[in-house]
C-alpha cells in the first residue's frame, strides 16, 4: 500500500506561512548542503519549473510519483500563470470551487480522503501532501508519514501545520537530521 507523506517546512514553533500563509521566506534557509540533500532524497518535491531553473528536471522519482494540493497551494502557482506546477507527477488539487484549468490536473471536490484511501490501494510510489493547513486537517487520519523541515526561525503566530480540531495523533521518529545552516529534517512514522 502506498503512503500519503505530509513533507512540509515549518518554522521553530510549528508554522507553516504566516498569518496570510505566505511562506516565501523560507527559501533562504536552502543553502547549497540542504539543497544537495533535498536534490538526492526528495527531488520531486521540487515543482517542475523551479527543476527546470535549478538543472535538475532529469532527476527520476525517488519517494512520490503523486503530489495533492490544497487550493490555497495551487492557487501560489495559478497566480504565476502555471497550471501544472508538477507536471512530472500526477497532480489532484482538492476544491470546492476550482475546475480545472489544466487537463493534467485532477480536481477533488468532495471526500478528500476517500479519494486519498483509493490512491493509496494503487501500485506505485508515495503519496506528496504539498499542503496547506486545511487539507492536512482534513487527511490527517491517512498521514502515514511525517517529513518536518524546520527552518531556524520563529514567526509568532501564523498557519499552523494542521487546523485546529485537537486529537492526539502518535507518530514514531525515524529519522533526524541537522544541516549546517540550522535546519533540521525529522522524519515520523504513524504508530497504527
């Protein structure tokens, strides 16, 4: 069975964007070592036209060859003119509201997570919950991954990396890393 993987950057005190979900400013906490490290363990994190900027498009699929995305999300790249912003994964946007501007894309308009439970009982490699909030509040019970990138910075307040309805969720570490310039990469199995 496939896993749905919640890789997502965080700040020290757990948020994802500030108050507005703007996130922007993470980027500068990737330097050279932590993006070698996102290039060799999780290049299809990366959205097709920043792997086109960066020279790394040939890179295969290591972990994920599906990404689904919140609205919110997908919208950061609507508003640059880019439809299919991981045109080298199969990509679902969950809406409401949204019809799909791009045939490559697939939109989810009702029960997120029973279509989550169907992608996970087809072959291939994992799931890439690209975020936000609200959609990782509402798959929280398919999460069987963590991937945490904690930059070293607090924000104060913010959007947080789930929504607010409180229930005790265990997750196991299996691994924790520390790069040079501060950020530390912690992944988290589900205890099921």
């Amino acid at each position: 069975m496939r896993k749905l993987s919640y890789f997502v950057a965080v700040s020290i005190d757990g948020f994802i964007g500030d108050p507005s979900g703007e996130a922007g400013f993470f980027t500068r906490y990737v330097d050279e070592e932590f993006f070698a490290f996102l290039k060799e363990e999780y290049p299809e994190t990366v959205s097709t036209p920043g792997r086109r900027q960066l020279g790394i498009d040939h890179l295969e699929n290591k972990r994920y060859d599906t990404v689904i995305q919140g609205r919110r999300s997908y919208d950061v790249a609507l508003d640059m003119g880019i439809t299919s912003p991981y045109a080298h994964l199969r990509q679902l946007v969950a809406s409401r509201t949204l019809t799909s501007p791009d045939p490559a894309v697939e939109i989810v308009s009702s029960d997120v997570a029973a279509r989550v439970r169907e992608l996970k009982r087809e072959e291939g490699l994992g799931i890439y919950l690209c975020g936000g909030a609200n959609l990782a509040d509402q798959l929280i019970d398919e999460v069987d991954e963590l991937v945490i990138k904690t930059y070293p910075l607090i924000l104060g307040t913010g959007m947080p990396m789930f929504g607010s309805k409180f229930a005790q969720t265990e997750f196991a570490l299996e691994s924790n890393r520390a790069f040079g310039g501060g950020t530390v990469v912690r992944t988290y199995s589900r205890k099921r």
